[in-house]
C-alpha cells in the first residue's frame, strides 16, 4: 500500500457515545466501624467509552468520599487497581462498563486471598513477600563486562513473556489454592522467577529452582488455569509454572 | 507518642498489627524432592493405570463370554496365573496411591486449620493401608478351593 | 507520632528515587518514602525508549546528543547539564542492562536502538538510531529492574507513606542557612503521622500534570514534591514549560509512545493529508513533541480535525506490517483496541496531544542539589527527576531523554546525598515539626460543610486545559488566572466525606488539590510573565522566541511558611514573586530551530 494513499477510514466513529445507568454492588468494610463487610448499591450514568474505574470515581467524587481503592496510572500499567469485577480478577482500569453486562448490577469486591484493609484495599505485603523470596534480581558472577552483555534476541524473548508482568496480584488472588493457604507461592512470584530463570544472563537459576522445589512452591499448582485467565497483561502463567515445572524436573532428577 | 529511634530493631514500616503467626509467613522450607516425585508419580502412575485399567476392562467384558462370563471361577482362573497376580497387584498399589496422594492434595489445599489437616491425613493413611494390606493379602492368599466341594478345574485335578 | 532516623531519606519511589537508593544505600543509611507502591510509580508508563550514543546501528556521537538537547529545548537547556547528561547517558544504559533489563537486541546480540523525534545525526542531518529500547514498554522495565535491585539490596521501603512537609532549620553548622532537617510524612494505612530525621533528603516525587484535564500522567501525579519545597519558601523553576505530547489517545489522553512514528506511523489530517511534512519538511513526524503537537492543534483549529466534533487528528500504522506492529508496538495498539475499539492493524487512530511532562521544577545544579536562589543551595536538600528542574529539558524536553534524566540524575543524587550524610552534623528538628501537617489535615477533616474536592479540581482542569494548553494568550492566561486565584479561596472551605483514619484517600485527595491549585497558579504566571514563544510554551500574542529578553530561566518564589506554622489550611500566600536566572551556555549558541 502507497504510505500517502488518504487513510481508508478518514473520520472514525462518526457516531455519539451513548450514556446509560448503571448498578455497582460494592463490598463495603470500613475497620473503625464494620465488624464485618456488606455490600452497597450506587446508581451511576456512565458513557459507553467508560471504563469500571471511571464509574468507581463517579463514587468517590460526586455521591460517597469514603469509598476507598487503589488506583494510579489508569491504563493498565502500574497494577494499582486489581479486584473482582462479577467474579473475576480484573484492572478496573482496563474493564469498559459495557463489556461486563451493564444490564444487570455489577458486582466489586476486593481481590480474594489477601486481608481486606478497608473497602477494595487489601494487604500487600504477604504478596510482596512471596516475590522477594524468589530472588527477583539478575545474579552473576564473574568479572563484568566494560560493555553490555551480549544475548541473542531469541534468547531475550525465550522470557519476554513474563517480563510483561506489573505485579498487581490478579493472578495470585485467583488461584484456588492460594485463597485457601497463603502459603503457596502463587502465581505471580512464580511468573517473576521464570523471568530469570530463563534469561540467559542470570547465573542463579539452580537456587530459584530449589526455592520453588519447596512444599509450597509449583508442585501446588492444579492447573487450574484461573491466573492466565486474570492476568491483565496476557502473561501465560500457566504455561510459564508449567516450564519452571519442566526445568526442576529435567535439571533435579 | 511513641518514639522509635535508628537503633530500634522494629524500624520496618508497621503496616498491619497481624497477628505474631501471620498465616502466609512460610513457616518451614523442605529442601526434599517429595513433592516432585510426588507430582511425578501422579503422572506416571496416571498414565500405567490407563493401561492397566482398561487392558483389565478389556479383558473381563470383552473376551470371551464378557460380562455373564465373570464369576468365582473366572477370578479363581485368574488368579492362579502370576501374570494376573502381578496386575491386579499392581493396578491396586497403584490406584490407591494415586487416589491417597489426590486426596492428600486436596486435603492440603481445602483444610483450614492444621489440627484438621492432621486428623484427616492420618484416616486417609489408614484407610490406605488397610486396603493395600488387605487386598495385598487377598491377590496371594487367595485359595480357589476353599469351597471343599469345589467343582473348579483346578481343585478337582488334585 | 513516631519519629525515625536516617541518614538519607528519599521521597518517592519511581525511577529515580530508586536509582538514588540505590546509590546511596550501600554508603549510608538509607529509607525512601512513597505514596505508592514503588512498582506502581508513572516510571512504568514511559514506552519508546533510552537514548544514548552507543553506536550500537550507527555512527553516533554524546555531543551530537547534547546538541540536539540543547536544540530540542530550545536553547533554554543548561549546557553543562546536557553535556553530562548525554555523557553519562552511556554509561547509565550499560548499567542498567547490567542489572538485568531486557534490552531488545541487534543481531549480533547487543543493545537495539531505534530513531525518535528529534534526534538526529550531526546537528540536524537527518534522524539517527539512537533510543535503547524493550518493546514498548522500556520504562516499565526500566521500574521493574530498579525496584529488583532494590530487592537485591535490601533497599528499605515505607511504602504509602504520603510526605507532607520538608522541614528546614536555620543550622549553625552550615553558616546559619537554612538546611535540611527531615521530613513529615502521613501514613496512609494508619492515618499516623511519621516525623523522619534526616541528614539528607532526596526529592524524587515526579510532575504534576494532572494539573491539567487531558493528560498521559496517572491520578497521583500532583506535585507533591514541588508543592512542599515551594511552600517553604524554595524557587520552582521554568514551570510555565510543559509538554504537550502530540499523540495521546482522543479524549483519554492515553499515551500512544513516539515509538509509533519512530517504527513509521504517520499522521494525518481529515483530508488523509501528512500534515507534518509542511510543519517540519526534514523530519516531518519525527519533529520534536512542541512543534508536532501544536501542529497538530492548528490542523483541528482550521477545520481539519477528525470525528464527530472535528477535534483530533488520525496516527496512521495500517501500512506497516501487523507482526511489526506486534513485536516493536504491542502494549499502545493494545490501548487502542481496548480504551477505543480502533484495530490499529486496519484502522487509523484517533489522537490529540495530551499534557506529558512538566519541564521546570525544583531546581537544582548539576550535582541534583537544591538551590534557594540563583546561586546557594539548601544543604542536605536534593532534588531528581520530573520533580527536578536542572535544567536539561529547557522548554521542550527530548522523546526518552526523561528516562536519561532519572537515570543519570538519579544517581547523582544518590551518590552526593550519600556522601553529604557522611559528613555532615545532624541539625536539630524545631519543636513540633509535625505542626503545620496536623493542622493542614484536621482543618480539612474537620470541617462539616463546604465545597466538593472533585468540583474544584475540575474547575481547575477544565480551565487549564482550555485556558494555558498548547495555544496560550494574555487574554486566555488573565481568565486562568482568576478561576485560579478564585480556587485559591475556595480550597479554604473544601469538605471531606471520609473522616476516618485508615486509608483515608478522600483526605489525601483534598492535600493533593492543594499543591496543584498552588502549582497550576506558578505555571500561570510565569507564562504570563514570559511574553515570547518558546519550546512548549506558544503565545499566539508572542509567536516568536525573544532571546533579548527571555533567554532566562523563571524563578517562582512565595512567602515561606514558618518554621512552625499555625496556619491550617491556609497554605497559599497571596503573592507569587518571579525572579530570572541566567542560562548556562557552553558551547551551542541560540539559533533558530528548524527542522
């Protein structure tokens, strides 16, 4: 195609975004006043473009102050906004209001698995626990180079896939087995050490790989599928504690 | 007002009072391979009882008479040849350990509280071993002419 | 309140609050506070890339580099600054591939780099390879590796801890000046009040562009760090300089990265017509982000705007190939297909320039140390990153060249912060440091009736938008300039719902306004006061630069807090004082900016 050739869609979307009303059941926990939590409906007209974090705000800013969440970037970059969005672990920031049935009430609770602070707020620490365990960091030994290592561009995108990940915990806090035992590493620690487990410059491999050998390490994944399924990114976590699975075996036994 | 100074061992940022034993501190690192044979074992086991399972399906309904062909004196036929022995034998250790260790990983995964977990692995491991023993037992013990008046090939040639 | 003590503390966690912890934590003793979680930080949103004169694809030169700073900034750079930072920009590329980002490769397996807006080969011959780069995403990789290596270093965190407050005391030790003391921060878990001691202190808290409506910055993008040095009573420098990037999604604001024209995409007006090749014949869309997006303001002005409303222009990539687009430009097409349901495969997409980046800020000299004048610096008090004003981004800073900046001042910071604690005597906190934080909170907590946060910040970036974005008049500016001072005394009776301790964001967000009205009142003038047109700043009264007159720095002053402010809510002083300070030039003189 001629790059001067006039574009073939000259004005896009020549058409009115339409607004309509929405429900949002919110779970609600406010810890100097709920012993436990509840829920909460806000009526709310959102545009078509909308997206849930837009109505989220609709809340905060003009009907209730108290609401609380986490929220920064607002596009899918920094992780803030993780929760459960009609049952699924979601970006609130990358979920459009028409996409999850507007029709009927939209259900927000908090991620699962994780001690709820206050409304959408859980603790992160446990979460952030689990990825410092793994060693998240380039090990190497030797003398180093002036210059930049040298990798192939094959051997950089054998991990470019986990390199995606934000760590905003969509995937650890669907995962069956991490609701019901925080002692599982998840997925998310899981995903960050096939990071460098696979990168052809990092030299500590072998230790990431006996760290996650643990009781509690991939040997606890049911393949349910759940975290590839939230991941925001389009990280195939699965498939990547599959290959960490493969490489204790082929390099332990 | 509280004053915690650079020398102070609790300087770390005090997010949450979690209790001492917070529930995802891990408490213990095994070092052992148990849970990778394990997860090995389910594999391998998984795909040798397919085998066994339905070379064993295959050969009571489908050879001869099938179905209406199986009784006592089927089994007793059976039985008395080592390689039905070592199958059976086999498909049970195996199935039973595959099925234990399934039900260990659930066990694991679904519990609560360690007091459960414990109570419920013991019954699951004793039940197992009940049953190997006893089917154990069963597969070599077995005597086709118990019966003394057997009219079973085997008891009335001695 | 509970009190600590070290030796640095850095404000804010992104990139270059993480480089400098990570020099400054192995030589003293070190904490960095942040609002956010550091891996949440706006570092993560940057794209296209990390420029440096590697050489890796072609000839390629640091002082070409600096030139085309220099130039890109439309002569108002600091040319010592440029110079190392373009010098150093090297060496910061190798160290951050060295602590393990995935560069993308050439095939001989060093780092790749690819063309970006306006930077060139010898002065201006002709676009040069020269951004290092990780898809589309370098600067989440970028936050990623450095917050590893913090991991890796055991760099301590107090993570969401909001810094309210700088403390400065008059100090025997350092001449009777004003230096550095520590800080007070919030604790947001908590509602705690923290007061940190510390030798040395490190600003590295980012910009403030959601002073405007439109813009690529995140929610907590509010210039804290600017707000709290500028209440007590330290210049903020240049910040009617801010950058408009030319293609933000239409109506979002979403940045689509440079990286798009870079790989070849190009835009185009309503007539399907490549508008840049008339703004800028040689490099066309690659031209610096000021010229292209004001170009592109001027196509919709004149009636050549696309959509329902004619209000933004089209950023054509149907004509490269789909697995191009995937392996250089996966996360911005994903934006597209997502926020706007465009296939950027087949389909143009809709852009418009959205505010970027704020050039001026706490300045500093070429070691990130604070000044309070022309000339001295605050002791202790550093300053890197967007926070920071050195100035090497001048009135128009260079696609990547923010991500040199964090990495190479960053680390500057670090190293002279470290160095500064070593030495230096600890000054005394004054009495009840944490006064002025408590009642700037309890004024607002306590308050039962008056006025919605969200209403005012509206107001406010409405008007900005409207009123001092990419066209800016006497006329527009004198408009903003009252709803500002209006906001001014409004903001004293802006009520909370939330008046509970934990968590308390509704809170939060009422402290936030308040640095942006005071900010958004600073960029106001100065651009007021700066009666030429200049980088990102365009008067359409004063369309042409004026080097007699302006080729000066602006220095925004206010009437300091006092040691121990009793004030509450009343935070704004009602006189802002513009003062000028000479641009260091070396070696480049002021000629006109063509390309």
């Amino acid at each position: 195609m001629s790059v001067d050739a006039p574009s073939k869609k000259p004005i896009a979307e020549a058409v009115e975004v339409p607004t309509f009303q929405i429900t949002l059941r919110i779970e609600r926990y406010n810890p100097e006043f709920d012993t436990e939590s509840h829920y909460e409906d806000y009526e709310v007209t959102v545009h078509g473009t909308d997206r849930v974090l837009d109505a989220l705000h609709t809340i905060k800013w003009d009907m209730d102050g108290s609401l609380s969440f986490r929220r920064s970037c607002a596009h899918g970059v920094c992780g803030s906004d993780a929760m459960r969005i009609n049952g699924k672990n979601r970006l609130a920031c990358k979920t459009l209001v028409k996409d999850v049935n507007p029709d009927k009430p939209i259900t927000i609770e908090p991620i699962k698995g994780l001690p709820v602070e206050k409304d959408l707020i859980v603790d992160m620490e446990p979460f952030f626990d689990s990825y410092r365990e793994i060693m998240p960091f380039l090990v190497t030994t030797g003398h180093e180079p002036t210059h930049e290592r040298i990798q192939s561009q094959a051997d950089k995108d054998r991990f470019d896939d986990t390199t995606k990940c934000i760590l905003c915990a969509a995937c650890t806090s669907s995962c069956p087995v991490f609701w019901n035992d925080g002692q599982y590493f998840g997925p998310a620690a899981i995903v960050n050490a096939h990071r460098f487990i696979f990168d052809s410059r990092d030299e500590a491999g072998d230790q990431r790989l006996q760290i996650l050998n643990d009781k509690e390490g991939v040997w606890r994944c049911r393949t349910v599928f759940n975290c590839t399924e939230a991941c925001p990114r389009g990280i195939e976590v699965t498939k990547a504690i599959a290959e960490v699975k493969r490489a204790i075996i082929t390099r332990r036994v | 007002m509280s004053t915690t100074t650079s020398a102070d061992s609790n300087r770390g940022p005090v997010v949450t009072d979690l209790t001492t034993k917070s529930p995802y501190e891990r408490r213990t690192h095994s070092r052992g391979n148990f849970e990778l044979w394990s997860w090995l074992f389910m594999r391998a086991s998984g795909v040798l009882l397919l085998v066994l399972v339905f070379g064993h399906l295959f050969v009571n309904l489908m050879t001869g008479d099938g179905i209406k062909g199986v009784d006592f004196a089927f089994v007793a036929g059976k039985w008395s040849s080592p390689f039905w022995q070592f199958w059976d034998l086999l498909m049970l250790w195996l199935a039973e350990l595959h099925g234990v260790n399934g039900v260990r990983t659930i066990i694991n995964d679904y519990t609560e509280r360690d007091s459960t977990r414990l109570v419920l692995k013991t019954l699951l491991f004793l039940s197992a071993l009940l049953v190997m023993v006893l089917g154990t037992l069963v597969i070599f013990t077995f005597d086709p002419c118990i019966d003394p008046n057997s009219t079973l090939q085997q008891c009335t040639g001695r | 309140m509970q009190t600590h003590q070290y030796d640095v503390v850095i404000v804010g966690a992104g990139g270059a609050g993480m480089r400098a912890a990570l020099e400054s934590s192995g030589r003293a003793r070190t904490a960095v506070l942040t609002k956010l979680y550091p891996t949440r930080s706006h570092t993560g949103a940057a794209q296209g890339g990390m420029c440096a004169a590697l050489s890796n694809v072609e000839e390629d030169n640091w002082e070409w580099h600096t030139f085309d700073t220099v130039k890109g900034g439309d002569y108002i750079v600091d040319q010592d600054a440029a110079e190392i930072m373009c010098r150093e920009a090297i060496k910061a590329v190798i160290d951050l591939e060295k602590m393990g980002l995935p560069f993308n490769r050439t095939p001989e397996g060093r780092i790749d780099q690819r063309r970006f807006g306006g930077h060139t080969r010898n002065h201006g011959e002709a676009a040069v390879r020269r951004s290092c780069y990780a898809a589309d995403r370098t600067g989440h990789m970028i936050l990623q590796t450095l917050y590893q290596n913090c991991v890796k270093q055991g760099v301590e965190f107090y993570n969401e801890f909001y810094v309210l407050d700088l403390v400065l005391a008059e100090s025997e030790a350092h001449g009777g000046e004003p230096a550095v003391a520590g800080v007070i921060a919030y604790e947001l878990a908590t509602g705690e009040i923290h007061s940190f001691r510390a030798k040395a202190v490190v600003l590295a808290t980012g910009g403030a562009g959601k002073v405007f409506k439109t813009t690529s910055n995140a929610h907590t993008l509010t210039g804290d760090g600017m707000g709290i040095a500028f209440r007590r009573g330290l210049p903020l420098e240049d910040l009617e300089f801010f950058q408009f990037h030319p293609t933000g999604l239409a109506g979002l604001g979403i940045l689509l990265s440079e990286a798009a024209r870079g790989e070849g995409g190009i835009l185009r007006n309503s007539e399907g017509e490549r508008f840049m090749e008339r703004y800028a014949p040689t490099i066309k869309d690659l031209a610096p982000r000021d010229i292209v997006a004001r170009s592109m303001a001027n196509e919709v002005r004149e009636g050549r705007g696309c959509g329902p409303n004619r209000d933004y222009v089209l950023l054509d990539l149907t004509h490269l190939e789909p697995a191009h687009i995937d392996a250089k430009l996966p996360d911005i097409t994903e934006f597209a297909r997502t926020y706007l349901g465009v296939e950027p495969y087949t389909e143009p997409i809709p852009v418009y320039p959205t505010a970027h980046y704020a050039m001026g800020g706490v300045p500093t000299n070429t070691d990130a140390e604070v000044l309070r004048n022309n000339t001295e610096t605050v002791p202790g008090l550093y300053a890197a990153g967007e926070v920071a004003c050195v100035s090497v981004h001048g009135a128009n800073r260079l696609g990547t060249n923010s991500l040199l900046d964090i990495n190479v001042f960053g680390r500057r910071a670090g190293i002279a912060a470290a160095k500064f604690a070593q030495d230096a005597p600890w000054v005394e906190m004054p009495g009840s440091p944490e006064q002025h934080t408590l009642n700037l909170l309890e004024d607002i907590r306590g308050r039962a009736q008056g006025e919605r946060v969200a209403d005012l910040r509206r107001t406010l970036q409405e008007t900005m938008d409207r009123d001092v974005q990419v066209f800016r008049t006497e006329e527009s500016m004198t408009e903003a300039l009252e709803v500002v001072q209006q906001l001014k005394e409004r903001y004293q009776h802006v009520v909370v719902q939330d008046k509970g301790k934990r968590y308390n964001l509704d809170l939060l967000e009422a402290v936030e306004l308040g640095f942006l009205i005071e900010l958004a009142e600073v960029v106001v003038l100065g651009a007021l006061a700066r009666k030429e047109s200049r980088g990102g700043h365009f008067r359409e009264d004063f369309t042409k630069r004026d080097d007699e007159n302006f080729m000066v720095h602006t220095m925004a002053y206010r009437t300091p807090l006092g040691a121990n402010e009793q004030r509450g809510v009343s935070i704004f002083t009602d006189k802002v004082r513009l003062d000028y300070k000479p641009v260091n030039v070396t070696r480049y003189q002021p000629m006109e900016r063509k390309y």
